[in-house]
C-alpha cells in the first residue's frame, strides 16, 4: 500500500481529540443552520415579517450551501485538509457574526446566504478527514462520530439558541455561532496535524471523475429525499403555537426532543450502513415515510407530537448512509462528492421549507407538512430503486473500499 493511503496510527486519545475537533464545527454549523427554525416567529416580530418570508431566511442559507459546497470544493481541492478546514471555518464565522449584526430583513437574507457558502465544503472535508484515520470496516461509525457535531446541535444548540432569542435576543443566537466556529478553527490547529503525503486532486480531475450515474443518484436521494424532514422541522414553532396550542416554553423542548432523535439517527445510520451497505437508505426513506404520515394526527396532542417528532428526527440516519455510499462510488472526485452530499442535502432544506410553506399559504394547515414531507420520502425511495437498479442490485459495490483513505 502506499504512502499517501496508508491509515495514520494514531492513539485513542489523539483520535477522540481530532474527532472532537471536526465535530465541534458540526456543531457551530448545525446551530448556525437550524438556530432560525425555534426562532422564527421572535424574527418575524422583530424584522416586521411573516414567518413564511423567515422561511425564505432558511432557503437562503441553503442556496447559499448548494453554491458554495461545489465551488469551495473545487478551489480548495489542492489545499492540504487542514488548511482547508480552517479556512473553511474562519468563513463562517464571518458569515455568522454579519447576520447577528444586520440591519434588517434584506440585509440578514444576504448575510444568511453568505454563511451557508462554506457549509457543505466543511463537512465534506470532515468526513473525508474522519474516514481516513480508520480502517475501511469503520468509515461509517467514523463518519458519525464527527457528524455527532451536527446531531448535537439539534438536541443541545438549537433550543439553547431558541432560548437564547427568546430571552435576550435572536441575534445572540448567530453571535453565539460566531463564537463556537472560531473555537474549532483554534480546536483543528491545536489537534489536526499536517499529512504533507496526503493525496490531492487538480480541480479538473475532481469534476471529470464526478462526472458517474451512482454519484448523481446519490445526491438526487438526498436532495428530494431528506426534504421531508425540514419540511416539518422548519415549521415546528408555529405547529406548536397555532395547532397544539401550547405556551412558547414548550418550543426549545419539541427541539431538544428532534435533537434527540437525529443523534440516534445518527448513530443509526452509521451502524446500519456497516452492516447493510447501500439497502440502509432504502431502509431509513420507508421508515421515514411511514413517521411523517403520522405527525398530522399527532400535532393536537403535545405527548403523540413530541414521540412523532423524535421518530421523524431518526431520518437523520440517511446523513452518514448517504455520505458513506458516495466515498464508494466518487473515487477520484472524493473532495467534490463529499462536499457535495451536504449541497443535496441543502437543497432539501430549501425544498422542505418551500413546498410546506405553499401547502400552508393555500389554506392546507401547519399539519399538513407531514404529508408533504412523506410525498418527498417516497420519491427519495423510487430514486433509490433506479440507482440500486444502475449499480447492479446485489453486485452493485464497485468502489473502492480504500478510497476514503486516499
């Protein structure tokens, strides 16, 4: 084997802290990402706004991943990941620290976009960062380990955000992000060390080599598929207010428990790809189907709503599948695909929020996201039907297992 794949060795110790580090900007980004969900009726109030025009607050920052993952991607392709990495987070922080300091709604729209731009090249990089450092068998568990970062937003940054806007301010919410990226950027310097013999790519390979079926169905699952999930979770604050009828305590709860719920989720769906490869996802969209189906009946009563809302959390278990399935089949276009998973995954965030918020303007109900959301559950499944078709059913593994690691 060679240099530039060999799997560093590495003490547990200096394992967990590396990992530690790369889940740390998870955790900034995934605060910075859903903080504006529990906020969204304190925004509208204070920016003179409708809580569907804060959902667009949302799908400007997604647009803003699905732009930047592809073009970051590209441009940092020969960086060293470590230099990457940190670039990477000083972005955000810029981009977070401007939103918590903008003068209105337009000027928050532009800042919102600007942050989401580094978004899907981080974590990219993470993952390709994560897999390399263990044997192949555990990429998966790897891979959600960092991506904890991400789940631990949901169940601890997002209501401690959530209260922070309520209390104080929403803008406290983006400062404290501010704050959490430029932790891990002095994180990934202190325990990531330089791999001078790291494989790199020239921009022009990376986008030829990504140029296969298998990669663009991958991303087409989750940009359609995953979008059920934020079609409900970007209109979880007004559901609780306007059908449950609860006080606005109760909303940092419903997001702890959704919190809950993706970090099983997670942890699930590393676990689960170890063991059933590409079938997982197919697995995770029936399932995930089946759960947003049930949140419309379940919304009237706050006991049924907070257990639905964990099990439509679980979905978050498509993230490390999916992410893993790429490295497979995106071998020589490894930085560009990884970072490009959270692009789809983006488009998705925008999707959600977009096609619940016309359900909601024609009339149909807050509830009504569930059933919305399992309509893009089961298109994500007929995809993942033509793709497991294209890669040969049973014979469909064609990748490396190695490739995370070069």
């Amino acid at each position: 084997m060679s240099t530039a794949n060999a799997i560093p060795t590495h003490s547990r110790l200096k394992l967990f802290l590396i990992e530690f580090a790369l889940a740390m900007g998870g955790f900034g980004i995934g605060t910075g990402e859903f903080a504006i969900m529990g906020l969204m009726p304190n925004v509208a109030q204070d920016l003179g706004v409708t809580e569907p025009q804060v959902g667009h607050l949302i799908s400007a920052y997604a647009l803003g991943v699905v732009v930047g993952a592809p073009i970051l991607a590209i441009l940092g392709a020969r960086l060293f990941r470590r230099h990457l990495l940190i670039l990477l987070m000083g972005f955000y922080a810029l981009g977070n620290l401007a939103s918590a300091l903008a003068s209105g709604y337009d000027s928050l729209l532009l800042f919102r976009f600007i942050a989401g731009l580094p978004h899907g090249a981080y974590f990219g990089v993470a993952a390709l960062v994560a897999a390399s450092l263990v044997p192949a068998s555990q990429r998966a568990k790897a891979v959600s380990r960092v991506m904890m970062g991400l789940t631990l937003a949901l169940l601890l940054g997002n209501p401690l955000a959530t209260v922070l806007g309520q209390y104080l301010d929403w803008r406290y919410a983006f400062a404290f992000v501010g704050g959490v990226s430029l932790l891990t950027m002095a994180l990934v310097i202190a325990f990531l060390p330089l791999d001078r013999d790291e494989a790199r790519h020239s921009p022009l390979s990376e986008i030829r080599a990504f140029n296969k079926p298998a990669i663009w169905f991958a991303l087409a699952i989750g940009a359609i598929g995953f979008a059920g999930m934020f079609t409900v979770f970007s209109y979880l604050a007004p559901t609780l207010l306007e059908v449950t009828r609860v006080e606005p305590v109760w909303i940092p709860v419903a997001l702890a428990v959704f919190g809950l719920g993706g970090f099983v989720g997670n942890l699930l769906g590393g676990w689960l790809f170890d063991r059933l490869q590409f079938r997982a996802v197919g697995a995770i969209l029936m399932f995930s189907a089946a759960m947003l189906m049930l949140f419309p009946a379940a919304s009237e009563s706050l006991p049924l709503l907070l257990v639905v809302c964990f099990l439509v959390a679980l979905m978050v278990a498509l993230g490390p599948s999916l992410q893993t399935h790429l490295m497979d089949v995106a071998t020589g276009a490894q930085t560009l695909a990884a970072a490009s998973h959270h692009a789809a995954f983006n488009v998705a965030n925008a999707l959600g929020p977009w096609l619940g918020g016309l359900a909601i303007t024609a009339g149909l109900g807050w509830q009504t996201t569930g059933y919305v959301g399992a309509a893009t559950s089961v298109v994500g499944l007929l995809i993942f039907f033509a793709a497991w078709r294209q890669l040969g059913g049973a014979n469909r593994e064609d990748a490396c297992p190695d490739a995370a690691n070069g």
